[in-house]
C-alpha cells in the first residue's frame, strides 16, 4: 500500500516564487566553477603523468618501451580532455599574468606589484580629494570674505552637494 503526499502539486497550479527559480548568471557561475574544478584535476593528473614519463625515460629499460607509449597515449588523452573543459571556462586571465608565466617569473609577483601600484594610485587619488576639498574650502571663506550679500546664494549651492 503506497501512502501519497497530501502536499502533492498536482492540484495546484501556483507558479514558482522567484527565490526558488535559479538564476541564470549563477548556473553560469556554478558551471564554471564545476569545469574549473575539473581542469584543474586534469592539470594535476596530467603533470603526474609527466613525471611518471620522465621518471620512466631516465631510467628507460629496453622491455619498457609500451608503458612509455602508454603515458604518451595518456598525456594527449588529458590534452583532449583539457581541450573540451576550456569552453566551459570564462575567467579571463590578463595578459600580463600570461607574459611573466612565460617567462618563468611568478606571478604572484606581477599581483603583488598590481597591488603596490593601485595602492600608491589610491593615494595619489586621496591626495587629489583632499586638495580640491581644501581649494574648497578656501575659495567658500574668500567668497565670503569679498561678497558676504552673495554668500547667501553660494551656501545654499554647498548644501546641494
């Protein structure tokens, strides 16, 4: 005997509340963050197998030849997979980053100077702020010093501000 559920939706023809419809930008993120979880496996498999192959062609035993044919087979399998997974992948990586990888530099280092320079930039920006609000403030006293009948007007420009 097979009890059914009285709160079963097929009497009720109510559509879904938008909290429980996803959203598309999110699937979108989740599908990324699932392809870039599974590139990032392939990467580590396929740089086992890179060392499993140099480990095997350093030490290479005549009767050895098929296991490193069957690394070299694996390795453009994990390149195959690779190649699929990339489509699903939509970070952008600056070029910048992609030059220092190149050239053998960390990038960790190319975001620590990043950081440097927009934070040397903010201050800069700070310093800007600071001098027009002083400029400001300034000009509103000699304003008012030479033209106290036409301050009313201007103080009520400020407020508006």
């Amino acid at each position: 005997m097979q009890q059914t559920d009285s709160r079963s939706s097929s009497g009720s023809s109510s559509a879904p509340t938008p909290t429980n419809q996803p959203d598309s930008s999110q699937n979108n993120t989740n599908t990324s963050k699932v392809a870039r979880r599974a590139l990032e496996e392939q990467l580590n498999e396929l740089i086992q197998v890179l060392f499993e192959l140099s480990v095997m062609v350093y030490d290479f035993q005549p009767d050895g030849n098929q296991l490193v044919w069957n690394k070299i087979n694996s390795i453009l399998e994990h390149y195959q997979t690779i190649d699929g997974l990339k489509d699903n992948i939509d970070t952008h990586i600056p070029e910048e980053v992609i030059n220092f990888v190149e050239q053998g530099r960390n990038p960790d280092i190319f975001t620590q100077g990043f950081v440097e320079r927009t934070a040397s930039e903010n201050q800069f920006t700070n310093g800007k702020i600071k001098a027009v609000d002083e400029f400001r403030s300034i000009l509103s006293d000699e304003f008012k010093k030479h033209y106290p009948d036409l301050y009313d007007n201007n103080n009520d420009l400020e407020q508006t501000d």
